[in-house]
C-alpha cells in the first residue's frame, strides 16, 4: 500500500463530475480572469465564514502581504508574529519593511504565547499576526483584547485552519480568520480548502477596509488605469474560483473526515509512551490540516526514519523557528530567545492527514510507531 501526506486525486475522484463540469463551463466561456464564479466564490465562502467580504487574491502569501498594505502602516512599524510558524509570515512583513516583533509559542496549542505579547509592545507597534497553526485558532479573545487597548490591528493567518471556530467566554462563536481586522487564506492543494493550483483570499468585515484590499489587489485602481495607491496584482483565477466553489460544499464533510481520522489516530496511539498526541484547546474546534506529534527526548528524527523505511512518510512542520533562520536572524534573538518554539522545532512531527486517510493505512501507521518504541 502506498502512503501518502495527502490524497489529492482520491479526494478529485469522488467529485470528479461535480469539478470536471466546473472546468468546463470556464472554458466554455474562456472567462479566464474575473470571470462570474470568482464573485460567486467568494459570495459563498462570506455566507460560510459569516464574513461581510472575502476579497480573492493571488495565494496566501499574498492575501497576508495586501492585508498588511491595507493597513496603512510606515516603514519601521513592528508586527507581531509567533516565531514557530511558516515563512510567510515573517516575510511580507519583511518585504514591506515593517519589523517583525517574535513571541514564542504555547507548548499544547502550537500558537502564539498570548501571555507574552504585551511586552512586546512598543509605541511603533501596530499590527499583530496570530497564526491559526495545523488547524486550531490562537487564543483569540486575550489576544483580541490586548489589541483593543492597545490600538493594534489584528491579522489572522487562517491558512491552515479554514473552517474552525473559536467560541468567546460569552458564547459567540466565530470562524477562523474572522475575528480580527482581516484574515488570510491560503487555497494551496493540500490546504483544507484546496484548489488545483495557487489561491487565495482575505476575510474582511469593514467595508472601507474592503475596498482598500481589492483596490490594493488590483493595481491600486478602483477606476482602470487610475492609481490612488501603490498597489500589485493578485488575482483567484476563474478556474480555480470554479474548482473552489464546488470544493466548498463539501468542506464541513472534509473537515469531519479530518476529524474522524485524528479521533482514530488519538485512539490507536493512546498507549504508545513516548510521544504526545496533539491537545485540543478548550476553546476552538480542530480541522486537522495536520495531526502533529511531539515526539520528546530527541528520538523524532529516528522516528521519522524508522517510519520512512516502511514506506510511512511523515513531515517536520517546522524544523527551524523563524527568529534562527539567516534571513530573519537577529543579533539579539540567538538561540535560547523562544525556548518553547525552539523545543518544538526539535520534537514535531505530523503523520499522514487527509480526508481519504482509511482505518487500516491508520493502523499500520499506529502499529509502527509502536514498534519504533519497543525496539529503541
Ligand atoms: C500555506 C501557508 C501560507 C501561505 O500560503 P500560500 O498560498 O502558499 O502562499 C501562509 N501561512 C501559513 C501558516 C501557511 O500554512
């Protein structure tokens, strides 16, 4: 049997009609680039998340980079963001030279240490950037508050949680990534919400705030050829639009089947000693873009090969915090600055996660692991 991270062409198959007459009715039309199924998308995916706006744009990495251009900030503004996440983030950040302020992470969540951001802030801070990380929110409601009175703007990278809700002390339960002033997304393949190339898009409840986005996604025009602002080009493409507009219909079924799997895998690994099973924080749900192991005491790595050798492959998300890589390393942050993240980035290890992933490929998986630890 051959295991994969993630099963793209099981997970087209099953839905093979629905997309491939998507597909076509695009190229019927040859409407290319804002054809009418991208504002279809988009209006779909608003209702879903209880958004007033999703703004579409080119990837993730670029719906993180135009919400940041929509803020209004000035060069040497500082941004906080968490140390243990994708480059992504750090690096619009660095492109638009703004600095980026490091927080360590929480050791269960993954997320950013919220009880460390205040002091961070300093008077240039604007803007801060919790990552939703493997599919679970930050914890957002301190985070949120610290922000409030502090006069920060909030972004959300929701790339890899799409579909999670966070529930307020109050009760209130909102979407990933639409919590704080924007949200970025990312519809990657392998992402919960995939397409069949680059997406992406931009979680927006003000309107002004809106308007800004797609303007600064569009050349910084709102009337062609006329330019208020320096803006880029982002765009979702009209087929990928399409692809995504049949995928979300299906994208709570994805998440359950997402669920489901790491329900069996929490079961099938409960009485392995030596690793810890990913904690679900009281106060979001978890999609389970990845189910992601710490494997203490420096044995992951021969894990990792252990796994590899019977054909088991498996992903170190991520293995360099950002505050140690070259293009982000500063003189003051060496190692030992974010001594949780960088524990992680030692220990880490996430299995096969898809919506595809059936009981008996899980078993092997489990029993494999298992046997790494009895024989070691
Ligand atoms: C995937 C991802 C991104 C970037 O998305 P792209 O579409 O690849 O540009 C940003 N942040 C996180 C946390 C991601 O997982």
């Amino acid at each position: 049997m051959k295991i994969s991270m993630v099963d793209l062409c099981g997970q087209y198959r099953r839905i093979k009609e629905e997309i491939d007459e998507a597909i076509g009715k695009v190229m019927e039309s040859s409407a290319f680039i804002n054809g009418p199924q991208v504002k279809a998308f988009a209006e779909h995916l608003a209702a879903y998340n209880g958004v007033r706006h999703v703004v579409t744009c080119g990837n993730g990495t670029d719906a993180l980079q135009i919400a940041l251009m929509s803020l209004g900030l000035k060069a040497g503004d500082e941004v906080i963001v968490p140390v243990h996440t994708y480059v992504a983030t750090a690096e619009v950040i660095a492109l638009l030279n703004l600095v980026p302020v490091f927080v360590d992470c929480e050791e269960e969540r993954f997320t950013i240490d919220v009880s460390q951001v205040e002091a961070k802030i300093t008077p240039r801070t604007r803007v801060v950037v919790p990552v939703h990380l493997y599919g679970q929110c930050a914890d957002m409601e301190p985070l949120l508050d610290i922000a409030r009175r502090h006069g920060l703007c909030v972004v959300e990278d929701a790339a890899q949680a799409i579909g999670a809700c966070y529930t307020f002390h109050d009760g209130t339960v909102r979407r990933a990534g639409c919590m704080g002033d924007v949200g970025a997304t990312s519809f990657f393949p392998s992402k919960n919400l995939g397409c069949y190339g680059d997406g992406g898009a931009m979680f927006i409840q003000d309107d002004a705030l809106a308007e800004k986005a797609r303007m600064v996604a569009n050349h910084g025009q709102r009337v062609k050829y006329h330019h208020d602002i320096v803006g880029c080009n982002s765009r979702l493409d009209t087929l990928q639009a399409a692809v995504l507009d049949v995928k979300l219909k299906y994208l709570d079924q994805y998440t359950e089947a997402r669920q489901a799997a790491a329900v069996r895998y929490d079961r099938l690994l409960a009485d392995v000693e030596g690793i810890v099973i990913p904690a679900r924080a009281a106060n979001s749900t978890h999609v389970f873009h990845q189910y992601t192991l710490r494997v203490p005491h420096g044995r992951r790595d021969a894990l990792k090969a252990f796994l590899a050798e019977r054909g088991i492959p498996s992903m170190i998300y991520y293995p360099v915090p950002l505050h140690l890589q070259k293009a982000y390393a500063n003189e003051c942050q060496g190692k030992g600055s974010f001594p949780v993240a960088e524990r992680l980035s030692g220990e880490v290890l996430s299995l096969p996660m898809h919506t595809e992933l059936d009981l008996a490929t899980q078993e092997f998986i489990a029993d494999s692991i298992r046997q790494f630890f009895v024989e070691n």
